[in-house]
C-alpha cells in the first residue's frame, strides 16, 4: 500500500493536507492510470501528470505503508514538490503526520514554519529543527530542494500556552489515506465537486457548531449509512427507503 498526494504548482495548488491510499499491482502499466482514477475530483483531466516516488523514505513509515508517491500537475523547473513530516508532540501525542507541499527550489526552512502555521509557535513556544538527507538544519537554513525530498520537521516544546489550538489537525493514526469509498461528495462554491470525508464529517464533535451545520452533520453520516448498506445488499435503493426508518433508526436521537 502507497500514499498518494496531489499538488499542482504552476496554478497556485501548492498543498496536499491529506493524502490517499492506493494499493498498486504488478500491473505497473496501469499505474498511472489508477492515480489518476484516486485523484478523479482533483485532477485537470487535460494536463499531464507526473509520478514522484518520495526518496529517501520518510523516518517513520505509517504501519501497512511501504511508499509515498506525489502527483504533480501544472509543474515547472523553479518549484520542488516534497513530503514535510511533523513530530509535535502536542499532536497526536508526537505521532508524525505528513503532508505534500511545492516550494521554490531554494528553500529557506522558514517557509515550511510559515506554510503550515507553526511561526509563533517556533518563535517563542519550541524549538523548530529541520532534517533532510540525514542532515540536521534550522529554520533560518536554505537548502536546494529536490521533488521527492522528505523532509522532517521536529518541534520540541517548552511551553504551550492554555489558549493554544494545533493550526491542522490530522487524520488519528492509523487512518490515514481514507478511501474514497467512505466519502460523501459536495459541491464547493466554484462548482467543482469536493470530498467530505468521514472523520471530517465525524470533526464536527470536536467544534462548536450551529444547529444548521449540526443538521448537515446528521444528514451527511445518515447518508454514508445507507450508502454502506445499499453497497453490500443487492436490494435497489427504491425498495430499501420504507424500512430506512428501522435500518439507521432515528438520526436526531441524542445519545
């Protein structure tokens, strides 16, 4: 099993937050081809894709996860597309997390702080250390980048302060990469469908929400519910709604 991540520099799509798990075949013919169908909502159909296999490895590998692969399209010779692992240990208990990012080719370490929301933390909360190749480096270090780079970023706090919220917030370990099959699509300003996934769905919890967003919330997992069910049963989605009711029971029900 790889995980996949998409970025496209050339129109300004310079970051992959989450990325998505593909079990590739001996078929490697078809390789490309399976990217594509895993990425089908991002993707400009049109436009070339290329294939970076992130190396060297990444320090720690994700159990089940022999690889990252990094689909860029829209490229051009001044960026460089790498894989940044986090190690905080204020999130996911200092489980790393990574993440796809396109930077300028000559990369001052400072812009991955700047990138991902840690400035203040690194400025008067932690120190911020960088590591690439098996060399350590600081913030204020400029390297020359090379698509497929991993790059290590290690925050090691003093300090956090009591009003202090994590600028992202991961997939739990171990459910990195969620299929596809377990999202629910929507459809975003610009018309261009997007995914839901289901732990942001489920995300609300950890949020105040209004009763709209909180009715969207119920509406969206009881939609995946019966999607679930109608994938495993032959039965046709008309004939299952009557016993909707005594299949998902009552979505407003608190519990």
């Amino acid at each position: 099993m790889h995980t996949s991540w998409y970025v496209a520099p050339g129109i300004d799509r310079l970051q992959c937050l989450y990325g998505r798990k593909i079990a590739l075949m001996a078929d490697f013919w078809n390789w490309r081809e399976q990217f594509r169908r895993k990425w089908i909502d991002e993707i400009y159909q049109l436009a070339e894709i290329e294939l970076i296999h992130v190396s060297p490895q990444p320090t720690q590998m994700e159990s089940g996860i022999v690889g990252h692969v990094i689909l860029v399209q829209h490229n051009s010779i001044e960026w460089s597309s790498i894989l940044v692992s986090v190690f905080d240990s204020a999130i996911n208990s200092g489980h790393p997390f990574h993440m796809a990012h396109s930077f300028p080719e000559r990369l001052i370490f400072k812009e991955i702080i700047v990138r991902i929301g840690h400035s203040a933390d690194c400025r008067h909360h932690a120190h911020c250390s960088f590591r690439i190749r098996d060399h350590t480096f600081q913030y204020s270090d400029q390297i020359r980048a090379s698509d497929g780079d991993a790059v290590d970023l290690m925050i090691n706090r003093f300090i956090r302060p009591q009003d202090w919220n994590p600028p992202f917030i991961p997939h739990h370990p171990g459910a990195e990469g969620v299929s596809l099959l377990n999202s629910v699509k929507s459809m975003g300003r610009n018309g261009k469908v997007r995914l839901l996934t289901k732990e942001w769905v489920i995300g609300f919890d950890r949020v105040s929400v209004s009763p709209l967003q909180q009715g969207c919330k119920i509406m969206s997992v009881t939609l995946m519910k019966f999607l679930s069910l109608w994938r495993l049963s032959s039965i046709s989605p008309i004939l299952m709604l009557p016993i909707l009711p005594l299949v998902l029971g009552n979505p407003w029900r608190r519990h």
